[in-house]
C-alpha cells in the first residue's frame, strides 16, 4: 500500500514512528463568573494544574498525529454566591465547590509540526467527565514545546472551551519516551 511504499516509513515498524509524552503543568488566571444576573470581577490569580499523556505518531520528521488524555483541575470553575462590590463589581467573598466539581477529564485529537528544536501543535478535544457550566464539553488547545533535550522539553499551553472563551493558560514541563525518539 502507500504506506508501505512511503520513503520515509519504508523497513521501519509502527512502534518506531510512535512516542508518548507525558506532561505535567500548572497555571493561574484571573477570572470572572456569572452570579445574582451579575458578572462577577476576581482580582487574584487563581491557580490549575494537570497532567497529560500524548500518544504521537511521527508520519514524517516534520509532522505528528495524536491524540491526548488529559486530567485538569482549574480552582475557578464553578464558583457560586458571590457578594459583589457594587461600586467595583469585583468579588468580595464566593464560595468553592468540592475539587471533584473543578476537575475534568478529556480525550482530545492532535496534530504537531516539527521543527528542530521547537513543536507546534493544535488539537481539539472533548471532556468526558465534567460538572457545571465552566468545563464546557468541547474544546480546542494550542500548545509549543521546546525540546531542552531528545527527551526533555518546557510546555507552554492554552485551553480555549470555545473559539472564543479562554480557560486556562498552562505552563508545564514534559518527557518523551518510546521506541521513536531520535
């Protein structure tokens, strides 16, 4: 088939062409949220963090598919009964739900360009476990690796849940391995 007949993956197994990344991130943001008909201003950084693990296949040494598993825990989800400055709308006092209600798990496709020292990727991706309006199911990501080794690499990301509402920004740290790491 054209696969087989491919110059690049021509006597090399599926295994050689596959990596795994696994990468762990944090972030903060400053958020608003919806209460009492009123958005609400927070005006500290609130903190998220997660973990991802990233199947890729390398189809050329320019090009990368995938998918993702991720688990995301971001502290300004689903924030509720805020008493509201009225002469600021900044948020005086809102409560938390439990870290159970904060935290997503997500399946995601995604596609890397390749370069030196640098990766571009771009995925889109759906919670499949999520509670309360802010964990939106569906979302898009983008995200830049910069290889400081073959293996080792700083990860800077960002969660879009639509085109146009940002989640969070991620800062994380990440490690390659398998059999097609070269």
């Amino acid at each position: 088939g054209f696969l087989a007949a491919h110059p690049y993956l021509k006597g090399h197994s599926f295994a050689e062409h596959l990596t795994w990344d696994l990468i762990l991130y944090g972030g903060w943001r400053a958020d608003r949220f919806f209460s009492k008909g009123v958005f609400c201003l927070i005006n500290e950084p609130i903190p998220n963090w997660g973990v991802q693990l990233n199947p890729l296949y390398h189809v050329n040494q320019y090009f990368s598919i995938g998918a993702s598993f991720e688990v995301l825990t971001d502290m300004s989800a689903n924030l509720y009964n805020a008493e509201i400055n009225p002469n600021t709308g900044e948020c005086v006092a809102y409560s938390r739900p439990s870290l159970w209600r904060q935290t997503a798990m997500a399946l995601s496709a995604r596609g890397e360009i390749r370069m030196p020292f640098f990766s571009v990727g771009v995925g889109v991706g759906v919670n499949l476990i999520q509670h309360g309006y802010d964990m939106q199911p569906f979302y898009s990501m983008f995200g830049l690796k910069a290889f400081l080794s073959k293996r080792t690499f700083l990860y800077l990301g960002y969660r879009l849940s639509t085109l146009q509402y940002t989640r969070n920004i991620m800062y994380g740290f990440g490690y390659r391995f398998g059999r097609g790491v070269k």
